[in-house]
C-alpha cells in the first residue's frame, strides 16, 4: 500500500508542483523580475507585469513630449513675423518644424525600439561615417556655407548638419569602449586616450568649420562619459585642463571670436554690432515680467531680434509666458536631467550607464549654454535650445539620442 501511495502523492504533486512553480517564477518572491519571452534584448517586468524602469520612463517621456510641443507653439510665434516677410506665409517655418518633429518622433520610435545593446555592432560604421559627412561638410560645392561656416549638407531648405551627429556617435564609441575595458579603467593609455583620439579628430573637424560651441558641447560629453567611468582622477585632470587652455586659445586667436565671446561681458561697448542680440535679448525678457505678455503678443520677434526662433527662442518664451513660463522650461529640463541621473544609476549594466550618462549631459549643457547665453550670463555660441529651437538636425539626433535614453530607462533595473 505504501508502494502504491507513494506515485500517486507524487502525481499529485507534481502537476500542482509544476504549476505553482511555474506560477512562482512569474510572480512569487523568489522571482520578482522575469524576462518576456520573445526576441533579444525583451524588457525587465515586476510582478505586476509593468516594464522595472516604467515610472522614469514615462515621466521621461512625457516632459520631452511637452517640450516638443512647447518648441513647436513658440516656433510659431517666434518666426511669423519673420516667415512673413521673407517667405510670404507666416506659417513656412512652423510646417517646417512640423516635418521635422515627424522624422525626429520617428527616429525617437527606432532608437527605442532596438534594445541599445545592438547599437555596439555599428560603432565603427557609425564612426566612419559620421567623420565622412563631417569632412564632406568643407569640400567646396558640396558644403553650404552660412554666415561664414560651413557646418550643412544638402540643398536649398533640406540641410543636415553632421556636428549633431557626431555627439551620438561619441557617446555610443566612448561608451562601448569604457565599458569592454571596465577591468582596465584605471590605466589611461587604454581608456582616456583612444577616447581622446576619437574627440581629437571630431573636435579638428568641428573647428575647421568652425563650430566653438558644438565643439564645447562634444567636449563636456566626453569628460563626463569619462568621469563617470571611473577613469583615473589624474590623468582626467590634466585632459581637463589641456582641453580648457585648448578653448581658450582658440577664443584668443580669432579676433572676431574673441569679439564675440567677450561681448557678454559688456554688450553696450557695441551695441549695434557684436553686444546687440545680448541686449534686444534681455529687453525681450525684461518686458515680460512675471507673467508675460501673452502668447503671440511679444515685441522682440519684430525684427528687433535677430534668431529669435533658433538661438534665442528662450527670450520670445520669457517674453511672452513671463518669468513663469521661463522658469517652467528650465524645470522641465532639470526634471529631464534628474531622470537621467536616475536612468543611469539604475540602468541594467555599464554600457547603459554610460550611455545615459552621456545623453543626459548632452541635453542639460547644451540647454545651459543656450540659456545662459539668453540671459547674459555666457558667451552666445550659437547653441539651440533642445528639443525647443527651430533646427531639423538637432531636432533629429537629440530625439534619436533621447530614444536611446528611454530604451535604458526602460530596461532599468
């Protein structure tokens, strides 16, 4: 009897046994995380079937849709005199940023689509050819030239501009390399310095254009990539400081760009020439108050403003949404870099880190930069203002490098 008892128990037990462990593993406490069955790369869930990294990426997500749709409303606004005049409609460069913001969402739509890991196997074709279309960029006839640089490709109103490309392709490069070497990070010779040989030759390109502020941009990246790697303090310190004497020197040297660059510091010494944006800039600011003129109702894009809907859009903001509306945006873009912070903190491994890291810092400097210089405070480089500015090529790689940025949050542990 006890023979015959024992394989009935054990029948009994194992379909019971089977499902509930098969249950467990899905949902009970030895298993609080699963991965979905399906292609490569599927994403982390809890127990409750929503994505680990669901919280940040939806806040992610939603502050970058709200400033999209805020750069499109004041895109509007800020050029329609502007459009007006030059193109006789004052909606030809809202439809333009429209279309823009189409083939940006889209790319946004594939960078968070494929899991950020596959992103390795083209870091060298990425490389290749983003140094190409940066060199194409100087070959004369086929670079455009616009107020004395040559930073576009393309013809008539279709332009891309590959310094936008180049800060992606940095931060996937840098981040593959740090991140397959993460048991040598302390040794510089096979860290910081293939990393700083890639910038080298991005950065000399950049210059040749010449692009000072992409240039910055790209350089902050690199440094912050680094930092965040862990590579040695040492060597870190005196990259940091060739790379400063290296910007200052090339501030120097040009007498325009010294002109420029200092202008911030005194813009009346030259009010009609190099201090004048600083100046009809601040007076657009100043004339909204706390709450602003209303939309539309603005001064500054009447011509008083040069830019006023690419560089300057945050003076056409602060103008007409007030020191309110001014403050909202930067909120939105702190709020975007602390959920980046923790993108990167939480991120499934090294590559993810630094891969947010790297996105992270992109869009928070160039936002201060860009900012910085609408108020005063900073040299104006020509920066736009992320996700807000008119700018297809901005526009494009951010929304493709902020894809990325979300496909970790995604993934988050």
């Amino acid at each position: 009897m006890t023979a015959t008892r024992r394989p009935r128990a054990n029948n009994r037990r194992d379909p019971a046994g089977s499902g509930s462990a098969a249950h467990a593993s899905g949902a009970g406490s030895r298993s609080a995380t699963r991965r979905t069955s399906g292609r490569e790369g599927r994403l982390l869930h809890t127990t409750d079937g929503k994505p680990r990294g669901s919280s940040t990426y939806a806040w992610m997500f939603a502050i970058v849709a709200i400033l999209n749709l805020l750069g499109l409303l004041m895109v509007l606004s800020a050029s329609s005199v502007t459009s007006l005049y030059e193109y006789g409609s004052a909606w030809y460069q809202f439809q333009r940023q429209i279309i823009w913001l189409i083939i940006g969402t889209a790319a946004l739509v594939v960078s968070l689509r494929i899991d950020y890991h596959h992103w390795r196997r083209w870091v060298n074709p990425l490389l290749v050819v983003t140094g190409g279309l940066m060199a194409a960029v100087l070959v004369p006839g086929l670079g455009v030239n616009v107020n004395g640089s040559s930073r576009w490709l393309g013809y008539g109103q279709l332009r891309i501009q590959p310094s936008e490309m180049a800060k992606l392709a940095m931060i996937i490069f840098a981040a593959d390399l740090l991140a397959r070497r993460a048991d040598k990070v302390h040794d510089w010779r096979v860290t910081l310095r293939p990393v700083m040989v890639m910038f080298a030759g991005f950065a000399a390109l950049l210059m040749l254009q010449p692009n000072l502020g992409t240039t910055i941009i790209l350089a902050t990246i690199v440094l912050a990539i680094l930092f965040v790697a862990g590579v040695a303090g040492k060597p870190l310190a005196v990259t940091v400081g060739v790379l400063v004497s290296g910007a200052t020197a090339f501030a120097f040297l040009e007498p325009y760009r010294f002109r420029r660059l200092m202008a911030f510091t005194d813009p009346w010494a030259d009010p009609l020439n190099t201090g004048f944006q600083t100046i009809q800039s601040q007076v657009g600011l100043a004339n909204g108050g706390l709450l602003g003129t209303g939309l539309g109702q603005g001064r500054a894009k009447w011509g008083f403003l040069p830019e006023a809907h690419t560089d300057f859009i945050f003076a056409i903001i602060g103008e007409e949404l007030g020191l309110l509306g001014a403050l909202t945006v930067v909120a939105l873009f702190l709020a975007l870099g602390l959920l980046g912070v923790r993108t990167a903190l939480r991120a499934p491994d090294r590559f993810g880190m630094l891969i947010a890291a790297g996105v992270t810092t992109w869009i928070l400097v160039q936002a201060f930069i860009n900012i910085g210089a609408v108020v005063g405070v900073l040299p104006i480089t020509g920066v736009p203002l992320p996700f807000v500015s008119f700018g297809g090529s901005s526009l494009l790689f951010t929304m493709a490098a902020t894809g990325l940025l979300l496909n970790v949050a995604r993934q988050a542990r």
